[in-house]
C-alpha cells in the first residue's frame, strides 16, 4: 500500500461528503440552490411575473387582439471557471510512509484524516466562493470577481425602485425609524410587483442599530416590562408584529477574499428584503475535468457538491499527489424584481 493507493479522489470525496452532512448550510445555499447544465452558458428569464394587466374587452364576432410578451427579459452569461491544486508536505508524506511500514490501521487512519482535513481547505474554499458570489447579487445585484489574472463582471439589471436610502441613518437611535423603512421598502415591490417580500437579511451592525433604537426599544419594553438589554428574541418578535410576519435574519458569517482580508459575507448597513421560496440557483457547468478525465488513466476524477470536481494526479518524480479542486458556476436570479436592497447609513434625500 501506498500514498497512491490511499489518497484518491473518491476517498477525498467520501470524506467531504461525511464531514460536511451535520453542518449548517450557508444562508445563500437554501435561497439559490444547486442545479447543473451541460457547458458555459448560462440563460435565464428575469422579472417574467409581477401586476396581473386586466384582459381587454371586446366585442363579440371580432378576431383577439394580441397580447406581447412584456415583462421579461432573457439574459446570458459565461460562467466563470475556478481552479486551485495543492501537493502533500514533505513532513505528511515521510510520516505516513513510517505508519505504513507498521501496519496498524489506527495509525494510518491519523495521519490520512490531517492529509484529508488539509485537503478539503480546496473545497472549502470552493464553498466559500460560490457563497460569495450569491450574497454578493444578493446585496447589490452585481458580481465581480478578480482574482489570479482573472476578471468577470455580471450585472443582473435591478431596477433603481429595487435599492434605497432610509429616511434617518439607523445609528441616529433617537430620530431613524427602522420599521417605517422597512414598510415602505415591502410596499415600494409590492406595487411594483404584488409580491410583498417575507423574509430579510441583515449585517449585525445594522441589527445592532435597530436593538438599541429608541423607538423600538420603548415599544418592546412597553410589551415586555422587563431590566435589560433588548434581546434578539425580543426584536425578532416585534418586527414580525409590525410589518407582516416579516422575518430577518442576522447573517454573521465571514470568510478570506482574494487579497488574503477576513470579511464578512454581508456587507455594512445592508438590509436585503425578499419574497418566500427560491431566488434563483447555484448554477454548475461541465469541468475539463469531468468532462475529459472521468474515464481517463491520467488522473482520478469525483464529484462533489453537484457540480465540484475533485482530480487526483500521481507524480513520479517527486513521488506525490496532485489534488485540484475545479468548479464552472455562476448563480441564476430569476426572482432578481421581488428583492429591494437598502443601505441604512445613507440619509434619502428630500
């Protein structure tokens, strides 16, 4: 047995697969779920629904008059293609050559579980981006990726009725009102579209704003006479009361960019307001990969996470694996006129 027998894209890909099943799934993952299609190209119609138009009346005997197609536009996009590889270390490699030479299995197991866990970084990492592109169409209707040479730039068309400013900052405690921006951002797709968004996301300096907003604060300790600090709870349950069952999630998760920073997914004084049900999908091309090596003796080739393929290569000289971790995607936004994007440190003008 050797490191060739043992480090293989389907051990790499059982061991992602089982260590990820308990895990709570990234906001976006649920909003945009994964599908996959055959190539680059990625088509999709945006904005198809929205007011009913009442049928036209007419006589009787007479021919219909036709209806256009209004409302919708197609759009078309290349999906971007990502790819990163990575070798086992000398210290790894010559430690699991001594545990081989014992043949006790527990050992062994040790040292392929750190070579695994430093593996699935790449999967990691390929997890991350794809959440970084959902959230970034999300909260501002664009993506834009630079990163290794590479450049790509989407822009899914929101209307300029779809962002807005709030009518005082939210860290002005005293004089914003949080809940009647809310109201008039539900209202403004509303008219627009008959569809009153349900359901929110929020940056936790903007949820923090709103906890410690004075008006909120006094409606809420009116209800619950209680000491103390405004819990989440608490204001969970107050906004579902005031603006119809309205749902907010605070969305703390970071991850580290391009240029090596540790971010957070949600940008600042962001709140995003959409409808129930899906936005759209996590799209996934067809890799090389898959497409040209599944069935080659070169590399080793699985999938994971639908569309993320995972190669292994055997280097002779010097003696290691290759794993490469590649993924086509790019997230599809066909509810794109439903959602209003609001920046709560930016006064409306009069």
């Amino acid at each position: 047995m050797t490191i060739f027998d043992l480090l293989t894209s389907e051990e790499i890909a059982a061991y992602w697969n089982e260590l990820t099943q308990d895990e709570a799934p990234y906001p976006c993952e649920e909003l945009f779920p994964d599908d996959k299609k055959m190539g680059l190209d990625l088509k999709w119609l945006k904005g198809a629904r929205g007011l009913p138009i009442v049928l036209k009346a007419s006589a009787f005997d007479v021919h219909a008059i036709p209806r256009p197609r209004i409302g919708f536009e197609k759009l078309t996009a290349e999906m971007p293609f990502f790819k990163e590889s990575m070798y086992v270390d000398e210290e790894l490699r010559q430690q699991l050559n001594m545990v081989l030479a014992t043949g006790v299995q527990a050992y062994i197991d040790s040292v392929m579980n750190r070579i695994f866990d430093d593996e699935t970084r790449l999967l990691r990492g390929a997890r991350a981006r794809r959440e970084q592109m959902r959230m970034m169409v999300l909260t501002t209707g664009l993506i834009s990726v630079a990163s290794n040479g590479q450049a790509y730039d989407y822009d899914y068309q929101l209307g300029n009725n779809q962002k807005g400013d709030v009518i005082e900052v939210w860290s002005d405690y005293t004089n914003s009102d949080p809940i009647e921006d809310i109201r008039l951002a539900q209202q403004a797709i509303y008219d627009e579209t008959g569809v009153r968004p349900t359901r929110g996301m929020i940056d936790s300096k903007s949820w923090r704003h709103m906890r410690n907003n004075t008006k909120i604060k006094n409606a809420i300790y009116a209800i619950h006479p209680v000491v103390g600090a405004i819990t989440n709870n608490m204001l969970a349950e107050y906004i579902a009361s005031q603006l119809d069952g309205l749902v907010i999630v605070e969305n703390t998760k970071r991850y580290i960019n391009d240029a090596g920073q540790k971010v957070s997914f949600m940008p600042d004084n962001t709140l995003v307001l959409f409808p129930e049900g899906n936005l759209g999908k996590t799209w996934f091309g067809t890799t090389p990969e898959e497409s040209d090596l599944m069935t080659s003796a070169v590399a080793n080739v699985s999938i994971v996470d639908t569309g993320v393929a995972i190669t292994t290569i055997e280097h002779a000289d010097p003696v290691n694996v290759e794993t490469k971790v590649t993924m086509i995607t790019l997230p599809s936004f066909e509810e794109a006129d439903k959602v209003y994007i609001m920046d709560t440190n930016t006064k409306a003008s009069a």
